[in-house]
C-alpha cells in the first residue's frame, strides 16, 4: 500500500497572552489517530519513520515540536514549564478537533502526556503509549544535570558538554539527539524545562497515576534499558510491557521497524 508524505503544517495558538507557532507534521490515514509528543532536546522529526511504517500505513500521524524546539516559537520573556507543555497541547489538540485519539509521549514527553491526561477528559483518548516516559527519579538522567546549575553556567559550560558525551556515546540515538540540541534546540527552553521534569519525577505520583489509567496503555524501553527500577512493579500490576532490542533511550532512532511494529500491533488491537 502507498505510503503517504507527511505534509508540515503550521498552527497557530493563543496562550498567556502570546500566539504560538506551532510547525508539525501531519500524515492523512484511514483509522485512529496517534499524536506523538516528543521529549526533552527531541523534536518532531524524531517520529518521522513512523510514516514508513507498514503497521501504521493506515493511520493518521501528528507529532509537533514544542515551543523553543525547531520553528516553534519560544518568548525569551515568557518562560515556559512542562506544565506550559501540557496546557499548550490541550489547546493544539482541541484546535485540529482531534478526537479518539491514541496519545503517545517519549521521555519528557511522557510526562507532559500524564499531566494531559490528568487534566484533560479521557473518554476522548483511545489509548496511551509510554516510551520510556517519565516516571521516577531515574528517568531524569539528562534533566537531573541541569537543575543544579545557574543558566549561564549550563549554557555555556554544561550544555556543550552534554552534546559533546552524548555523541562520544556511540549509540545511534544519541548522536542524533546530540545534533538536534546544537541545531534545533533553543538552550533556554530546554534549561526551563527540566527543572519540572525533576520535580514531577521525584514524587512517585507519575508511576501511581500510568498504573491508575484506565484506558488501555503500553509501556515501551529499550533492551539496554531492562534495570529500571519499576519495570517488576508495571509487570506485578500487568501492564503491557514491551522491550525493544538492540535499543537504548532513544528507541526511535535505534530501532524504528521494531518499535513501530509494536506499536502497531498495539493500537490495531484496539476495539
């Protein structure tokens, strides 16, 4: 079956007294729709394989970058949190009137997913896919580097560092995040947005609350991720659990055909 180009949209959103732009892809298709939300120093192109997928050929696909990510608009004088995030995709989501909808988050996008679905009615959403979201302290492994830091000091010394260990790792999805921080990230967004993702991260509440969802839910990592520590306590509450093989954190670039392919076994299982 052919495959449709994604086609890059631009919405426009109101929000605290400014007009967003938001740029996103949009890929017509026949059944539900997914809308994927990207993490922290991710963007919108992290999802784009997810157009080649067979198991998603029929589905619609939404995925956009945050604002200070790419050509989304950032205020240097309105500084946004992950709770900003979470109110900012309320508003997208119900501008497009996108409706029964599967929602997924990665990472930091995990949690600005939780906090939507916290806030937000859920007998709109069909579904929820957690990849390697946050949802306890350890998830904070880039975040947590932040936060303890003045900006000028992470600008200036702590980012380019960041970007420097995370290309010296030799994974795949690192280098690539890596190059999407010097050339896609607005370094003070990304310098904001991590102080929530810590705080929210360290109450336990994130875990309680995916555990608590009752839409049906999927919670995706990678293989070279397998000691997490709340792994045992998804499987004792029998969530579905998937891992993807040959991955780190940044499944969608270490393994596309293998993450997609059991996301979309997920979601075509769907009544």
């Amino acid at each position: 079956m052919k495959k449709e180009t994604p086609q890059i949209k631009v919405a426009e959103i109101a929000y605290k007294d400014k007009v967003f732009s938001i740029e996103y892809f949009f890929r017509q298709g026949q059944k539900e729709t997914i809308v994927l939300l990207h993490g922290l120093g991710g963007a919108k192109e992290n999802y784009y394989e997810a157009c080649k997928a067979d198991a998603l050929t029929d589905h619609t696909l939404i995925f956009f970058d945050n604002p200070g990510t790419g050509n989304s608009t950032y205020f240097e004088d309105l500084l946004l949190n992950v709770d900003d995030l979470a109110s900012i995709s309320s508003i997208f989501i119900k501008q497009l009137g996108i409706s029964n909808f599967i929602l997924c988050g990665t990472s930091m996008g995990g949690l600005t997913t939780l906090l939507y679905l916290k806030s937000n009615e859920q007998s709109n959403i069909k579904a929820y896919i957690n990849i390697e979201g946050n949802l306890l302290p350890e998830d904070c492994m880039f975040s947590s580097k932040v936060v303890t830091y003045d900006f000028e000091t992470f600008a200036n010394q702590v980012f380019p560092k960041t970007v420097h260990d995370m290309k010296a790792n030799g994974n795949t999805g690192y280098h690539i995040i890596a190059n999407n921080l010097e050339l896609n990230t607005n370094v003070k967004s990304y310098y904001n947005y991590s102080f929530q993702t810590v705080e929210y991260s360290a109450t336990g509440d994130l875990l309680k609350q995916f555990i608590a969802l009752k839409i049906p839910k999927i919670f995706i990592y990678g293989q070279e991720n397998n000691s997490l520590s709340y792994i045992p306590e998804l499987l004792k509450n029998n969530l579905n659990v998937k891992e993807i093989s040959n991955s780190n954190h940044f499944v969608f670039y270490d393994n596309p055909k293998e993450l997609y392919e059991v996301i979309g076994n997920f979601v075509n299982e769907l009544r």
